[in-house]
C-alpha cells in the first residue's frame, strides 16, 4: 500500500510539474509583441512626464495594432489628455511587458518606438469600453442584375443576364446619409472590404454572428446595420398580364432582409430590431427598375431603423451626477443647464440644487467630459457615474 502511495505521489509531482512548465507556453501562445510609437507635447519643460504620456499613447497604438481595428481611439475621443486615467487602468494586465527601442526629445515634443506584448482577447474589451452607443457600422450589399443581352419580340422580352454584389449601393447611402442627419456617427464597412456579401449571406442565413461581433471590435461600434439585399425579376417588357395587355415596363422586385444588433457588457450580440421588407421598380430597363425598387426600399427601412436606434439610446442612458463648482446665484445656474441640455446625446438635465444636476446620458462618460470642455469647462475629477468641474 505504501509502494503504490509512493509512485502515486512521483505520478502526481510529474504531472504538475508538467502543467507548470507548459503554462508559460500556454500564455504566450496568446500573446501579440508588436512595435508602435507614440509622441506627447512637452508642457513646461516637463520631460519626464511627457515621455510617459508618450510610451502610454505607444502602448495604445499597440494594442489597437493587436486587434486591428479601423477606427482609431484617439480619433474617436479627440481629447486624449481626458482618457488617460482610463487608458492607463484599461492597460493594466493587457500590455504584458514592453522594451523601449528608440526615444527622441524633439523640442516641443517627445518621441519613442516600443516593443509591447499584449493579450488581444483583453485588448478587445479594453478598446470596446470606449465604443460610442450611437455609432453605428453599415453594411449591406445587394444583389443585382446586369443585363448581357435582351431582345424584345412580339411574345415579350428575353432576357439574359448575370448577377453582381454592389456593396455601396443606392439603399446603403442613402440610408447611410439620412442616419448621419439625425447625429449618428456612421462606418460604412463597405470600403473597407471587411467582409464581402458572400459572408454577409451566410451570417444572415445561419444566425451565426461571431463575424458580426468582430465587426464592432474593428470598427470600434456599439451598434450594427447588416443584411442584404436580393431582387426577382416579376414582370418583363412586352410580357401579356391579361385581357390583350403587354408590359410596358420591367417590373423588379428587390427585398431587404437585415438585423440592427447591439452587445451588452458580456458581449452577447442582442437583436434590436430584425425584418424583411421589400418594394417593386418599374423602368424600361432592369437595371434602372432595380434601382428605384431600391430608392422605394430605402424609404421604408428609414424610420424603422430610425425609431429602433431612438429606443436604444434612451434605453442606454444612465444618470450621472454632475457638479460645477464655485455657482453662487441663479443665473450661472440657469446658463449652466442651458449648456448641459444643448450637448450631444444628453438626454435630460434635472437640477438638484445650486451647481448640482443630474444628467442622462447614454454614452461613457469621457465623452460628456469632452463636450464640456470645448464648451469652457475645466475638469477637476470624475468618476464613471460623476463629473465635477469648474465653469470659466
């Protein structure tokens, strides 16, 4: 019994010291070391700091370069001092270890190039906490005829043709201009070739969306519009619809299948609105019946689309307290309402007493902090649900 305790115990000390040497291994398969750079303006002689600033902005571009997004955080922030408290808590545990390879004090700035090993599945979460709710990623390709030859004869027209993808089409701008109108960042994904209609197909015929959320890590949106666009060719030119009467036109029926989806904080890809539609062209050739079977389809999947981004916005705001400082009477009271309830996306401004007010808003909160600032406030701290600032 002691013998077989013995060997069960090597047999038990060489399996775990198997798990511990392949641990590191297992680690560092999923780990990225990538070169980047970064720069930072140096403020008041102020070398030291503007050299950290300056690797902690290299130490971003790194891990954006990991998941390869398109869009990236500094364009989407545009105040990048603001976000520094939360980049450098979102860094922890993602950038694994760096070395500096070359540094440079170019007088007003500061330079450098690293080498950082970063953790992409983190690094994606990390990136996504900045994601904007009402930024919205597009993309839907449609199907289309093209005609190779037609002939028209006394019993109709015959037609031959082929199919194309037009992946930037007359529905997709449109639909694309009329969200910019309403305020809503929009991507097209199109020109970017992401993805092609082939995937797009797929993804909306078997409801599998790990693609669709690779999507949004890349393009840095909470929010996205995909689907596609099919077409049936109903009636031809010269075709007899009954009692003696020939076409005069080709009739095109074009239909949208599409879904608008959003992830919650896990990640989980949730359907916010999900249809098919569909609207008929008329003309005297194919291709321009398509064409205004599309304008038709635009018109219709608008305010649907439109009235499910409305409900979502509302629904992500979350209340957020916030204080200026220093307002003793009324009227800078009243006037700082005033600038709160014309910033973007605030969705309701309740006063609580002199400089204090309650703030819906939907996005995070660097935001809000960066449309107070461009408006003459000066930030003096914040937390993720309060804001305290002085208004000069």
């Amino acid at each position: 019994m002691e013998k077989c305790s013995v060997k069960f115990k090597s047999a038990f000390w060489g399996v775990s010291l198997l798990v511990s040497l392949a641990m590191p291994f297992i680690s560092e398969a999923n780990v990225k070391c990538i070169d980047a750079e970064g720069e930072a303006v140096i403020v008041n002689n102020d070398v030291p700091s503007s050299k950290t600033e300056a690797i902690a902005r290299a130490k971003w571009s790194a891990i954006e370069q990991s998941v390869g997004v398109e869009v990236k955080a500094q364009t989407v922030v545009q105040n990048f001092a603001v976000v520094d408290d939360a980049i450098s808590k979102n860094i922890r545990g993602l950038v694994t270890g760096y070395k500096l390879i070359l540094e440079d004090n170019r007088k007003d700035t500061f330079w450098v190039r690293i080498n950082a090993c970063i953790e992409p599945t983190k690094a994606q979460d990390a990136l996504m906490s900045l994601a904007l709710n009402n930024s919205l990623a597009v993309f839907i390709p449609a199907r289309k005829p093209k005609v190779i030859s037609e002939y028209t004869g006394s019993h109709g027209t015959s037609l031959q043709t082929t199919d194309e993808y037009d992946e930037t089409n007359v529905l997709s701008e449109k639909l694309i201009g009329k969200l910019i109108e309403q305020g809503y960042q929009v991507v097209d994904v199109a020109p970017t070739h992401a993805m092609d209609a082939a995937d797009i197909e797929k993804a909306v015929k078997s409801g599998n969306y790990m693609t669709v959320r690779s999507l949004m890590y890349k393009f840095l949106s909470n929010v996205l519009l995909i689907g596609k666009i099919d077409y049936t060719i109903s009636t031809k030119k010269g075709e007899d619809v009954g009692y003696g009467i020939s076409m005069p036109f080709h009739n095109v029926t074009v239909r949208l299948t599409y879904r608008l989806i959003t992830r919650d904080k896990s990640g989980k890809n949730i359907i916010l609105q999900a249809g098919a539609e569909e609207a008929k062209g008329l003309a005297m050739s194919v291709e321009d019946a398509t064409e205004k079977g599309l304008q038709a389809l635009q018109e219709k999947i608008t305010p649907i689309v439109l009235e499910a981004l409305s409900k979502h916005i509302k629904g992500a705001s979350k209340k957020i307290s916030f204080t200026a400082k220093d307002v003793s009477d009324i009227s800078a009271n009243f006037q700082i309402k005033e600038i709160l309830q014309n910033t973007a996306w605030v969705t309701s401004v309740e006063e609580k007493k002199l400089g204090e007010f309650l703030v819906g808003y939907p996005e995070n909160i660097v935001y809000l902090i960066n449309s107070l600032v461009q408006k003459g406030f000066r930030l003096t701290n914040f937390t993720n649900y309060s804001v305290t600032m002085e208004y000069r």
